[in-house]
C-alpha cells in the first residue's frame, strides 16, 4: 500500500463509489418489478394520493436519489409498464381502459344518474391523482379513454364527465367527438340536465356542486354550439360537436316550454321551480366575460327566433278568444323570466326588429308572440313607441299589398298592447278611432282599399269577442257617402252577432272590459253583473236605466226570474240610503216590482238586521271580498320596497301590472268598463252628499293610502325627479279600471271638500301629487256633472274638465278650508317644480293646472302677512321638497318660501296663471263671513 501513488488510491475509490451506485439503481428497480407483481393496479390506481402515510414510507424507503419522479408515480408507471408488456399493447391504452374501468364501477355503485356521493368523490379525486400523473409521463391515451366512456353499461354521470372536463383529463369536447350515437348522447345530456335541476330543488346540499356543474356546462354548450365564425370555418371538425351542443340546447328550450304550457300559472309547481332552475343559465352565459359577444348575440337571437316559432299549432281565432289570458299579468312566471333574460341581452330596437322578421318570415305560436309583445311593453319604457311603429309598418304593408296576415298581425298586436292598460299603451278605442276614424286613413285611399278593410272586419264577426264589436260600433271607419253600403252591410252583421250573444246594444260601451277573461256567462252569473251595471247608471245619472225598464216589458222571464232576485238580496239595510236601496225605491214607485216580492225583501232585510242586534255579523259581503284585498294590499306593499330602492326602479312596472291584475280581481263584482267609454260615460258628483259605493270603497283607501305612504317613503330617499315613473304609471293604471272612478272621484270630494281640513301632513302631500299625475292622465277620464248643494238634482256644471274641479274642491270657505287650500296648493306646486326641475318654461305653462296657482295668490296674503304689499326679491334656489317632507313641517314657511322663488315669480307673469279681478271676487264671495279669519278691518 505504501508503495503506491495517492492518485491511484483516490482513482480506485471513484470506481467503487459508482459501482455502488448502480448496484443501488438496479436493487430499486427490482424492487418495484417485485411489488409490482403482487397488486391489483385497478386498486393500485386508487390508492395513488390516497393516504399521505404510505407515500412517506414509499419516499423514506426508496428515497429520491435526484430523480424527477416520485416513488408512488414510478411505482404505478412501472406496474402499468410490466403489465402492459405481459399484454402486448401500449401502456397508454391500458391505463386508458383501466380508468374507465374503475369510473363504471364507481358509477354502478350510484344510484344517481347526476350527481355522486361523499364516498364516489372520494375514489374519483384518488382515480384523478394518479392519471394526471400517468399524463405527465405519456403514459394514458385521452383518445382510448373518450372511446371507453361510451362502451360502459351504464350511463356516464354527469358529474363524472364535468370532473373529468373540469381536472383536465378529458375535455367534454373530445367525449363528444367520440361518442358512436349522437341522438343517444343528446337525449343522455339533455335528460340528465333537467334531472340536475329537479334535484336542486329538492336537495339543498348538492345545489353548490349543481350550479358549478350547470354554469361550465352552459358555457361549453355555449361557445361550441355557436362559435365565433371565423373560428367555425377554420376548424371543420367541430360541426359534429357544434350539432350535439346546439340540439342539447334546443332539448333544454323545448322542456321549458311544454313545462310552462302545462304547468301554466302555478309557480309552486316543482317542474316550474327546475325551469327556473335552467332559466338561470342564461343569465350565467349572458354576463361570463369568457363569452364572444358575437356568439352571445347569436345565440340568445336564435333562442328569441326558437319561442316565438315553437309548436305554432293556435289558430288565429283561437288566437283572438284567447289572447285576454296573456298579458302580463297572467302570463306564466316561468315564460316572463324567459323573456327577461332575452330582453337584457339586446336593445329594445333590435328585439322589435327580430320580432318583425320572425313575423314576415315564419309560423308563428301566437300564445308567445303576444305574451312577449305584453312583457316587453311592460320591462321597457320605450316599447309603447316600438310598437306603434311596428303597428304602422304593418298597415301600410297589408293596405300597399291587400295582405291579410299583415292586418290580422296588426289587430292582434294592438290588443294585446292594449291590455296591459292605459299606463302602457293608449286604449284600443282611441287607436281604432284615430288609425280609421278620417279620410286620410289608409283604407280611404282607394275604394279597393275600402273594400279589403270591411273585408277584413267582416271575417272576424264570427269570432270578435263582443266589446271589440262595439268599438267597431261606436267609432266606425271613416266612410265616403257613396261607398257607405259597405259601413251598413257592416254593422247590420255587427248588432247581429252581438244579438245571437245576448248582448245589450244600448249601454253600448259602457261596462264591458276588453281584458276580462269571462266568456258567456249563465243568467244567473249575467243578473248579478247587470244589477252592479244598472246601479252604476243609477248612481250617475239618478233615473232607472233605460235597459232595465225595457227588460221589465219586453224580456219579463229575464227581468222576474233573475235580474230582481240579484237585485232584492236581503242584507243589513244602512241608515242613510245608497244607489241600490234608491234604485229599488224607484222601481217600486214605477210599479216595476211585484208587491209581494217587495214586502218578502223587506221582511227579510228587517230579519238580518234583528240577527246583527243579536250578535250575528253583518260582515257576510264584506268577507268575499277579504282574500282579494288582502292580496291586493301585499302587492302594494312589495311596490313600496321597490319604490325606495333605486336599483329596483325597472322592476316597478311589472309590479304596477301585477297590481292591475290584482285591483282587477277585488272590482269582480262588476265587470271593467270598455275603452269605447271614454267618450260616452259620466260621472255624476253631488258636492252636498258624494257617494262611494259601498264594494268599492276599500279598494279606493287602500290605494289613495298607499299612494300617499310611497309618496312619502320614497320622498325620504330621493327627490322627487329621481324617484322614476312610478307615480305616473300608478295614476294612469287606476284610470284603466273605469268602473272605479265615480267611487274615485266621490272620495276625492269626500277628503278635500269635507275633510280637507283635518287631513295629516302625510295626506295632504300624497294627495297633492296624486293630484299633479291625475292631471296628466285627464284624457283618460270621462267628464264630470258637477251638482251644488243647491240644486242636488240639477247638473249646473255638466262636462267639466278634471282641473276645473280641483277649483271647486278647494274652495274657501273658512278660515279652516283657506288654511287647508295654502296647504294642497303649495304640496301641489312645489311637487311639480320638483318632479319636472328640466322642463321648459313652456312645458309648466301647459302642464301645471293655473287653478292651484290662483288659488294659492288668493291665500298666501291673506294667511301670510309678510306676502301683503311689495314682492320679496326672488330666491334662484330650487325649492327644497324636504322641507315638506319633513315631520316638523310649517306650511305657512313653506308657502312663503315657494312664493320667493323665481320660477313661481317668472309663473306669475303668464297671462294663464294671473288671478284676475274678477276671480278674486268669487273667492271673496264663496267666504263664509263668520268664518273668515280677517277682521272686517283686514
């Protein structure tokens, strides 16, 4: 040893050292190949990642020695290797089948076709551990593995497929591609989509896992069913995936549609409850960013093209007995959301112009067509001019071509437009009157245009429900002197069909309503609504109707057998009497009641009144009503939460035609009157006695009342210009329901001519705007007979507009009545300075009624002393409403500080709103002088 050189001695160490290390590199490897032979690598598989212990141990054992694997993963990758070696077949394709393998049985073990348990989870995230680490090493074949899938016994789980698709093992686009049967995979997908949803509702827990599995699917559905262009033509291989995609999506549209058709109305309903569920998605695939705005756009476009075309099966006179059940209001909730997601996705302007091109160039379902003309009219502001332009391009088409598939679109359309109310869309009566009512109409440009109108007119008769009839009647077509056979052969059929339906031709237009879904009703169901009719007129004009005298003679079957038992119902007569027991004083007087039935009434009426002193309730007609009310009150207040919050303002006219609906329900008893009213109704207001009647009003509190409390809840938040259309849609939906408005009118006379004076702050201020918005909807109403105290029977101011009686409302006439005056008029005036800050000088001119501003030049000097002699310079400040608003409020700081301002001042200088000499004089002369508050003095 000592002989030899240190170099050489070093030299002999390095080749033992590497000789050690190989040996160490093949006891490893036999190590693994021994292991390998003794396990099951379908359990091996599973158990990779599973335990955190037996990896240690794997890595202390073998240790890394520098390599770029794990132990665990070249241990699976070499057991993998040695057995596929034994086969004779790729390693990839082994670990392919095996995987799939392993998935079929976990899915056997499931009794769930979507979703997996704890356990299943479990096994799959092990399964995934060790084939992403097979796929770091080239070691699984995806394409095997996509093949595989199909061949199982059982169905794929979706919630397999979308770990599969979400871990990166397989895309869901590769399983698709290579699935054998492609309607199978359709109808697997598409079904086991609506059982996900179903089971969302009834599972709460799995509902996190559901919508993920939901929103990644609809994406995938999404961006390969409608691909950008471009992207579609580069890669031709995607036409198979983009089929599969597109016809899932179009399985899941068509189970939401037969759903809400079968389902209609009842939103507990679980079916409507799991399309809500998918409804979801579209609002998921509308806002992921991940989403071309291209495919987006074409995609919701071929949704909308999809609902209005499907399963075009009405005709069009089913279409026109039945399009009164789809307006808003009674439209599925199910549909409406629908048609929601579509409309935020697109412009007004642009669904307008989709809904056109569907209508010239496809067979339509009317049921859709309409229902979504009714909620587009309801969710946007613009839509009542979208669609009367659509209505004017559809005219001049059906009169340029003779077309009737353009006219017969047109009628449809406006009606249904029409139902949603005046608030939305003006009366079918006003638009028939102005599209036809003068010679510059289209069907007065030729006589062949003339001939194809009444044409048209007379293919409906048969079907026309008997309102429209009496439009047509009441406000016929624009016709030239020679041509006028055509109008007469017209209304000959017309009075016809309303005589073959037992129709009145003489209180034409005056009770029907065009959005009441009642048919024909049975004799005993029609005594109770001409008895509600006859009071109506009795109430107004104080004689017998002339239909009713005239059944007593011609049609006495009717009139003994049902009309007067429905009028003679005995009941708990009121001290003071009202329109039904006047009414049926003066039949008895006219000897239009047989005595015996008279006395059997009175008799009776004197029994229920000895049972109430007994402890009976006298609440029997009172209790019909309660549901209704109740109802009618809880959408009232579920409008006042959307008032007061500002990101809720779009939802406010759905609410509104809700309510309608609701109102609708509570009027019953009566049936709304017609459009064709308008000009032909009168309310008569007696200024000594107004009466409300007696069905009618709690519906009139609770709405004043609710009116007045949101007037003030939202005036709390925000000014009245911010606070959005709500008044004026409110206002004009109570004008909708005609029948309403004589009980209206009277307890407006009741509050501000005989209790103005005790009313709340709160009151006053609600009453004032409500004042302002019933201003603006005053062509809507039907004119007033005003009678005086003096001569209760005479009509002394018949025709008066709705702004001269606020003048005779707010009369003073004492200290008391001119306090309560200074307080309306400055409420009124300054609400509409607030509400309208931007509107021309013109505009106030024309819109704010020149009474309340008289009024309040006659008051101001006389309760303010610092308003008497020279004007206050004027104040540019906007006038504060929450100076009004406020609990501590003073009117009289209040008046004198409106009375500062320069817009009021600049007021004061148009000829219209001058108090001339004259006026001031009759309100000097309308003062009662022991109940002045000047000294004779002052």
């Amino acid at each position: 040893m000592a002989g030899r050189a240190l170099s050489a001695l070093l030299a002999d160490r390095c080749k033992k050292r590497r000789r050690e290390g190989k040996t160490q590199q093949e006891l490893q490897e036999a190590a693994l190949r021994l292991l390998s032979c003794h396990q099951r690598l379908d359990e091996l598989l599973l158990e990779n990642g599973s335990s955190e212990h037996s990896e240690s141990v794997l890595s202390n054992n073998f240790g890394r020695g520098g390599s770029k694997a794990s132990v665990p993963e070249q241990f699976v990758v070499s057991a993998l290797k040695d057995k596929a070696s034994m086969l004779g077949m790729p390693v990839g394709i082994l670990s392919a089948r095996m995987a799939a393998n392993i998935i079929e049985k976990i899915s056997v073990e499931s009794d769930q076709t979507t979703l997996l348990n704890a356990e299943q989870r479990k096994k799959l995230f092990c399964l995934f551990q060790s084939l992403k680490e097979l796929i770091t090493d080239n070691a699984f074949c995806h394409f095997v593995f996509a093949q595989e899938m199909w061949k199982m016994q059982r169905p794929l789980i979706l919630e397999v497929a979308w770990h599969l698709h979400r871990e990166n093992i397989v895309r869901l686009e590769e399983l698709l591609e290579k699935s054998p049967d492609i309607p199978a995979l359709v109808d697997w997908w598409s079904s086991s989509l609506c059982l996900l949803c179903h089971q969302m509702e009834e599972m709460p827990l799995g509902t996190e896992t559901g919508q993920n599995i939901l929103a990644d699917f609809a994406i995938v559905l999404l961006q390969n069913g409608f691909p950008k262009t471009f992207e579609f033509e580069k890669k031709l291989e995607m036409k198979k995936i983009s089929e599969i995609c597109c016809a899932v999506l179009e399985r899941m549209l068509a189970w939401v549609l037969d759903a809400v058709a079968k389902e209609k109305q009842d939103s507990a309903s679980p079916t409507l409850k799991a399309v809500k569920c998918w409804l979801q998605v579209y609002s998921i695939m509308a806002s992921q960013g991940t989403v071309p705005p291209e495919s987006l756009q074409q995609f919701f476009g071929h949704i909308f093209t999809q609902v209005l075309t499907y399963d075009p099966h009405l005709k069009v006179s089913d279409a026109i007995s039945l399009q009164r059940e789809w307006s808003f209001a009674r439209t599925s909730s199910a549909l409406a959301t629908l048609y929601r997601k579509l409309f935020v996705v697109f412009k007004a302007e642009e669904l307008m112009h989709r809904l056109q091109q569907v209508l010239e160039t496809s067979e339509v379902n009317w049921h859709h067509v309409l229902s979504c003309i009714s909620t587009l009219l309801v969710c946007h502001s613009q839509a009542e001019q979208l669609v009367k332009d659509l209505l004017a391009g559809l005219l001049r088409k059906a009169f340029a071509n003779y077309d009737l598939e353009n006219m017969i679109t047109a009628f449809l359309i406006i009606r249904q437009a029409a139902l949603e109310g005046p608030a939305l869309f003006p009366p079918y009566a006003e638009w028939f009157k102005l599209t036809f009512g003068n010679a510059s109409s289209l069907h007065g440009s030729s006589k062949k245009a003339l001939v194809f109108f009444f044409k048209f007119l007379t293919q409906l008769v048969p079907f026309e429900a008997p309102q429209y009839l009496k439009v047509h009647l009441l406000h016929p077509p624009f016709v030239p002197g020679k041509c006028r056979p055509l109008l007469l052969e017209y209304v000959t059929l017309a009075k016809t069909r309303l005589a073959d339906l037992k129709v009145s031709i003489e209180d034409m237009g005056l009770y029907e309503n065009l959005s009441s879904t009642k048919e024909a009703s049975q004799p005993c169901c029609q005594a109770l609504q001409d008895v509600g009719k006859a009071i109506q007129i009795f109430r107004n004009t104080g004689k017998i109707p002339a239909s009713v005298m005239e059944a007593s003679i011609f049609r006495r079957t009717y009139y003994t057998s049902y009309f007067l038992p429905a009028l003679l119902v005995p009941r708990v007569l009121p001290e003071t009497p009202d329109s039904c027991m006047a009414l049926i004083e003066s039949l008895n007087r006219a000897e239009k009641i047989p005595l015996n039935a008279y006395a059997t009434y009175i008799e009776e009426c004197e029994a229920a009144k000895n049972k109430l002193l007994r402890g009976g309730s006298a609440e029997g007609e009172a209790r019909g009503l309660k549901a209704p009310l109740e109802l009618l009150k809880a959408e009232l207040e579920a409008l006042r939460l959307l008032i007061t919050d500002a990101n809720k303002h779009c939802a406010i006219p759905a609410q509104i035609a809700v309510i309608s609906e609701k109102l609708m329900k509570v009027l019953g008893h009566v049936k709304d009157e017609d459009e064709a009213a308008t000009l032909t109704l009168r309310v008569r207001l007696d200024l000594l006695a107004p009466e409300v009647g007696q069905a009618d009003q709690a519906a009139v509190d609770l709405l004043l009342a609710s009116f007045c409390q949101n007037v003030m809840a939202a005036s709390y938040f925000l000014p009245p210009d911010r606070q959005g259309s709500w008044p004026s849609l409110f206002v004009k939906m109570i004008c909708g329901h005609r029948p309403l408005l004589s009980s209206l009118l009277s307890r407006l006379c009741q509050l501000l001519y005989h209790q103005g004076p005790s009313l709340s702050d709160a009151h006053i201020l609600g009453l004032a705007a409500f004042a302002i918005h019933f201003n603006e909807a005053e062509s809507l109403l039907p004119p007033v007979d005003l009678c005086f105290p003096s001569a209760p029977r005479a009509a002394l101011h018949p025709d008066l507009p709705l702004a001269e009686l606020w003048d005779y409302l707010l009369a003073c006439r004492s200290g008391d009545s001119a306090l309560f005056c200074l307080r309306f008029c400055t409420a009124a005036i300054s609400y509409f300075l607030c509400k309208f800050p931007s509107s021309s000088h013109e505009r106030l001119c024309s819109s704010l009624h020149p009474g309340f501003v008289k009024k309040l030049q006659y008051v101001v000097p006389r309760l303010c002393l610092e308003a008497r002699g020279a004007s206050c310079e004027g104040d540019t400040a906007a006038f504060p409403w929450k100076m009004l608003s406020c609990p501590t409020l003073c009117y009289r700081k209040a008046a004198l500080r409106l009375w500062k301002q320069t817009c009021f001042k600049e007021l004061l200088q148009e000829k219209a709103f001058q108090l001339t000499l004259p006026e001031w004089l009759r309100m000097e002369l309308e003062v009662l002088p022991d109940q002045d508050m000047l000294s004779a003095n002052e």
